[in-house]
C-alpha cells in the first residue's frame, strides 16, 4: 500500500481524503448542512469542516458558495423525485399509486426535503438558480399527478372533469398545509394527511379511506 506513505496522522489523512471526495459526498454533505441551518446561513466552510477537508476543495469543484448551495438543492430535489419514482412505481393500481405519491410527496419523518424547500421558496424571490430548480420540481410533481388522474380516468377509478385545475388547488393546499404544520405548526401532520386525503379525493371522485 506505497500510498500509505505520503502522510502520517491528521494531515496525511487530510490529503487522502481530498484527493478522494467526489462531488456527490460534497453536496450530501451540503444538504445535511443546508437542513441543519438553512440555504442562506450556509457557508463554504461549514460544508468543508463536516468533510474534514479544506474550503479550497469546495471551491475547486463548485467555484462559488453560491453555486454550491444551488447544486446541492438540485441534489436535494433529484433523490426526492427519485424517491417519488420509486412509491408511484410500486402502486397496482392508479388509486394504489396515488396514495403512495402523496405519503412520498407530503412530509414525512424529519421532513428534511420539507425543511430545505420552504427554505428554498424565500430565496427563490432573489435567486434565478433557486427559482429553477423549483419549479422543475413543482413541474415533475405535476407531471407525476397528471399521469395519475389520467390513468385513473382512463380506467374508471377516478372522475374529473378538468385535471389541470384539480392538479393546481391539490398542490397549493399540500404546500399550504406543510407551512402550517413545519414553520408555523398550527396543524399536525394526522390533520395534513387527513384534509390532503379529504381534498384530492373530493376532486376525483373516490372515498377519502381510499388514500389512506
């Protein structure tokens, strides 16, 4: 192992490890910091020292903070709509598939994804960056619903009459509802899944038990 010998204790390990990181762990690492203190509030050298790595390698692989807080929100919202891929494409059927997008799309658990785009929707107003990613997200959400009503409709599982409205009042009240109950936490997350469930099925025609 000849590679053992270019340094010895924390700085040998420094160099190993430098030479090693790749971007990816850069921006896993950015989004754990991202969720721990927010988008704005993250610095370059936050992210270098949960790394144990020098500031100077983020910067060689991202150029700017601000680049970086970008692509890893971008990050963030690929394994999102990774995970979301993954629920929708394990459903039987469009109401099974349905129910399994909204548990994915909703906040669940830590609501680190959660956290980190209402975050995101105040920087969105001064940030081109920002802005575009999330709208591709909202877009891909909507794409995602849209096939579902579709396929529902198509088979008879679901009515409605006018799916491009539908999409849009279902996806304003679940970012409403995950507001109220992750920053101003008026609302628990049994009331969030229960008024989302109420609401999507009124606008398709199918029994709220159904999407629970």
């Amino acid at each position: 192992m000849r590679w053992s010998v270019t340094g010895t204790g924390t700085a040998g390990r420094r160099r190993r490890r430098s030479v090693e990181l790749r971007r990816d762990e850069i921006l896993a690492s950015t989004t754990e910091t991202v969720d721990r203190i927010g988008l704005e509030a993250t610095r370059v050298t936050d992210v270098a020292k949960a790394l144990n790595v020098s500031p100077a390698l983020i910067f060689y692989h991202f150029g700017t903070k601000d680049t970086l807080v970008s692509e890893a929100f971008a990050y963030a919202v690929e394994r999102d709509l990774a995970r979301l891929d993954k629920a929708t494409g394990a459903g039987k059927d469009p109401v099974d598939k349905l129910r399994r997008a909204l548990r994915s799309y909703g906040p669940t658990g830590a609501a680190k994804g959660w956290r980190i785009w209402i975050d995101a929707w105040a920087l969105a107003q001064r940030e081109p960056g920002i802005r575009k990613v999330l709208r591709g997200m909202e877009l891909r959400w909507c794409e995602v619903l849209r096939a579902m009503i579709d396929e529902g409709v198509s088979d008879g599982s679901f009515t409605c009459p006018d799916p491009d409205a539908a999409i849009a009042r279902i996806s304003a009240l679940i970012d409403g509802l995950c507001v109220a109950a992750l920053v101003y936490r008026t609302i628990s997350r049994e009331q969030l899944r229960g008024w989302v469930a109420e609401t999507v099925a009124r606008e398709l025609g199918i029994d709220p038990a159904a999407l629970s």
